[in-house]
C-alpha cells in the first residue's frame, strides 16, 4: 500500500500499513513490563492485545506511539524503523480510554486540532472535518461542546479526531471501558465499521475477552510481558497453545488426569474421575504418564442415558434464555458446568437428579501438562 499525505484524499481510501513488533523488551527499572514480544501485524488488520490488567499491553501501545522508549527491539510501520521518530512524526492516532476531548472547543474543532497542528489550511480542514463527521454518522453535532455530548458520542469523536489526520496506524486503549454496558456492543460494532471502512490498521487493548473474540481479526494474548498466542479468534478459542490462553479466553472445565500413551495422531487420557478419553491428536510435548488437565468447554459436554460417561449430579440448573446452563457435581466431587441450548418451554433438570456426561466432540477437547504445584 502506497503512502499518502494528502489532506483532501476521501475518508473511505484505504489508509492502512503494515506494523512489526521487532523483539519488544522494556523494563521499568528492574521490572519488566513487556517480555520480548514479537508481532507482525498486516495492513488493514484490528489486532486485540488481549490479557488481564498489568500484563503489559497499555506499555506496548505507549511503545508505538513514541511515549515510551522500549528497552529493547523495535518499531516497525510500513517497513521502516520508527524507533528514532517523537510520537507527533509517527503517523499513529490514538483513542485514549477516556476519550481526553478538549472540553472548550467544539466538535468541529476537536476533529480539526491536529490538522490546525500541522498547518493545513482553513478550507482543507473543513473538508476533512465534514468528511470525519459523516464517518462517525455525526454530522449534526459539529457545533456542541464534548459536555453536551454523551459517552457514546464522545468516543466517536475522539475517533473522527484520531482519524482526521490520515494517521497509518490507529491505537485504541480498552476503548468500551467507559461505556455502559449495552451501548457498547452498538459501539464496537459501530468501530468495527468505520475501521474497515477506512481500511486503517488497528491495535486495540482490551482485558475483555468477548470484546477481543467479536471485533478483531487477529488477537495477541499476553500474560506477564509474554506473547502466549496470536492467532484468529477462532485459533484462540478453539485451539488454545497454552494453559494460559485456555483458561483465560472463555468458559472451560478442567479436569485432571494422566496421559496414558500418545502417538501420531492421537493420545489417551484417563482422567481422575475415571473417564478414559481418546483424543485425535498428538501430546507430543508431554510425557506419558505424567499428570495433565484436560479442558471441556461448557457446550461441549453432553448428557447421556447410559455407558461410558463421567458420573455425577445435578446441583443446580439455571435457564438462561437460549442456553441452560447446569452445574454438575462428579462422583468425586469435582463442580463442571454443562451449557446446553434451550427450546422453548424447557425446564433445567432438578437438583439431585443423577447424570451422566461426555465430550460431544473429542477434536475440541484440549490436554495441557498440569502446572507443577
Ligand atoms: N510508568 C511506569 N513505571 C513503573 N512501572 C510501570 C509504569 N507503567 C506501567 N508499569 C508496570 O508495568 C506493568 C504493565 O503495565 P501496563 O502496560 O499498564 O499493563 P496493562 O495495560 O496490561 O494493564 C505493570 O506491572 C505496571 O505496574
Ligand atoms: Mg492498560
């Protein structure tokens, strides 16, 4: 994708560069915030850095955008090094979590600042300005002030503003977290939009999985300065690489158990609650014999009438809408949640009832070696 900087170009131009995260290290004294991370992220691309609060991901942000000078590794936009440029000549916008609007100017004005900034003339402004205000869907609020405005409407104008100026890269920091809870599914929808309509690239931070999961083509979890996994949505969810990623994306169950053999293409777990489970894939990277905790999503536990199945019984059944969720308890008193979907006028099974289930699908049943205590 060709570089441009003209300030006239239309807003639907796609605008987007590839970004490279070279080796990222940085350290706060002798704490170390980012952890040799390595991303390649493509033009036009939403990434999610993904991961529970202190994990590095707002330094990381910081590090593209200049305001932090990383330890170690570089910064790469459209294939060249950016590591010697101040934030203003990196051609980054950002969307801060609470928006930081300019509470004395307009909208208008707001969405023009950094334009102004740089000295592009009065009516190249107003062209841009218009521009970014049909993005946004905003067009009749030009004249307010950031106050008169709600959290919703904020937020699109810190992103016309973020945008006005044609950056390459678009950063956004846990950009729903000041938003009601549902005004932000209209709003990240409303993101995912204007971001693919405008064809920039995009890193988002967020510690809220499902945000992660709905709006980003690829995400980056991270657990202590560390990549653990970047990947789609679906790699992440159905294929998680580590203990990690299993447990903190969605809902599982773990189960404990040994690795009883594994080969090629598959591997046999007998699990504690004494379920021998026979999964079509390789433990290669774990020893036979060893312990492990075998991960069954909710959904993807089953009643059955008879056979084979872990033992157990119901301790509670709540019907949430177009899933029922149970709680089950094991013969050996182990707690697994078994999410099921709802038809109309179905009732959860009563408490006590004894159960049995299984792995409706053993390909998404996951095997981990069991942390060391
Ligand atoms: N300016 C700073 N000085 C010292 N430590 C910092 C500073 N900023 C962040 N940290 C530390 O670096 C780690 C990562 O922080 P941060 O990137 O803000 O995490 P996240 O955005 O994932 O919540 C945390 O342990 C945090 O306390
Ligand atoms: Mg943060």
């Amino acid at each position: 994708m060709s570089v441009r900087d003209s300030d006239t170009d239309p807003a639907f131009q796609k605008a987007g560069q590839s970004l490279t995260l070279d080796a990222i290290t940085h350290r706060f004294g002798s704490a170390t915030a980012v952890d040799d991370v390595t991303l390649d992220i493509r033009a036009g691309e939403l990434v999610s850095l993904l991961g529970p609060s202190g994990c590095g991901k707002t330094t990381l942000l910081r590090i593209v955008a200049g305001f932090i000078n990383q330890t170690m590794g570089r910064v790469i936009i459209g294939g060249t090094p950016i590591d010697d440029l101040p934030p203003n000549r990196r051609s980054v916008g950002i969307v801060f979590q609470n928006y930081a609007l300019f509470p004395h100017l307009t909208v208008a004005d707001n969405i023009a600042y950094g334009l102004a900034a740089r000295g592009t003339d009065r009516a190249a402004q107003r062209v841009r300005v218009e521009e970014m205000l049909a993005l946004v869907q905003m067009h009749r609020f030009a004249d307010r002030y950031p106050r008169q405005l709600s959290g919703g409407q904020q937020q699109r104008i810190a992103l016309a503003r973020a945008l006005a100026v044609q950056p390459r890269i678009l950063l956004l920091d846990e950009p729903f977290a000041a938003l009601d809870k549902n005004l932000r599914l209209d709003m990240q929808i409303e993101i995912k939009r204007i971001q693919k309509m405008s064809g920039i690239t995009a890193v988002m931070v967020t510690h809220d999985q499902e945000e992660a999961l709905g709006m980003s083509d690829r995400i980056a979890v991270l657990s202590q300065g560390r990549l653990e996994q970047f990947g789609t949505p679906s790699q992440i969810y159905d294929r998680p690489e580590t203990l990690f990623v299993n447990t903190f994306v969605g809902t599982s169950n773990l189960l404990p158990g040994h690795l009883e053999s594994s080969d090629a293409t598959s591997c046999a777990v007998r699990l504690d609650d004494g379920l021998r489970l026979v999964l079509p894939r390789s433990a290669e990277k774990i020893v036979p014999g060893t312990a492990v905790l075998v991960s069954v999503r909710p959904d993807n536990l089953v009643f059955v009438d008879g056979g084979e199945g872990l033992a157990g019984q119901v301790e509670l059944g709540m019907p949430l809408g177009t899933t029922i969720v149970h709680e089950i308890v094991t013969a050996s008193g182990r707690t697994l949640k078994v999410s099921s979907a709802r038809s109309a006028g179905a009732q959860p099974l009563a408490s006590g009832t004894p159960i049995r289930v299984v792995p409706a699908s053993l390909d998404a049943v996951q095997i981990f070696p069991a942390p060391k205590p």
